[in-house]
C-alpha cells in the first residue's frame, strides 16, 4: 500500500470520526431532523471523495487514454448523480439543511487533519529555518 492509499484511508477514518461525531450531537441536542441531515451530509461527502480519487486515479494512472472529455463527462455524470440524489432526500427525508452542510462540509477537516500530521511528520524543514536557497 503507498503512502498515497494510507493518507486516503486516514482521511476516510477521519471523515467517518468527525461524522459519528456530529451525528450523534445532532441526534442528542436538536432532534431527528438534524442527525439525519448531519448523516446525510456526510455521506454524500463521503461518496464524493471516493469518486474524487477514482478520477483521479485514472487521470494519474495513464492505463487508458484518459482525455479532457472524458473527464469531463464523469464529472458531470458525477455531478448529475449527486444532484438527483440530493433531491430525492431532501423530498423523502427533509432532513435540516444546517446540519446537512455541516455533514457535507467535514471533508475539509478531515483533510486539513492528515495534512497536519504529514507535515509534522516530516523533517525536511524545520520551524523557524531558513528554506534552502532563500535569503535572510
């Protein structure tokens, strides 16, 4: 597994801490409404990571002629898909769109999270020294 797939997996974790988290807050303090909105969020935040990195992936890998269009009709097939999907649960569920945003939006703490802990795990550069190359 590269390093690469780890901090992926990392970011996954992270992302279903912080949505376990929110989730259960939500169910406690506000009501049904809310947890169901904060779960919601954040599977489709979940989802939209995974098909991030698969287009990603393609666009790395070079296994097939990965071309702009095609790229682009994933992203908009992925788009549609997501589209359609919220408007189905917002019509069933009616869940708080508050605490979906909230959900949707933990991806990014997820993320700034492993970001963290690959910067301090690396030793290339200090706080507080100069760049190499730079001038004081």
């Amino acid at each position: 597994m590269t390093n690469d797939n780890q901090s992926f997996k990392r970011i996954e974790r992270n992302l279903i801490v912080l949505a376990s988290l929110v989730t259960g807050g939500g169910f406690l303090t506000v009501g049904f409404e809310s947890g169901v909105g904060a779960f919601l969020g954040s599977l489709v935040a979940f989802a939209n990571f995974r098909l991030i990195q698969v287009g990603v992936k393609k666009i790395v890998a070079e296994e097939e002629q990965w071309t702009a269009r095609k790229y682009v009709l994933f992203s908009g097939g992925k788009l549609l898909g997501l589209a359609l999907f919220l408007g189905f649960i917002f019509y069933t569920f009616k869940p708080s769109f508050v605490f979906f945003l909230i959900g949707f939006s933990l991806l990014f703490p997820a993320i700034l999270w492993e970001t963290m802990i690959n910067i301090s795990k690396s030793d290339d550069n200090e706080i507080g020294e100069p760049i190499s190359g730079s001038r004081n």
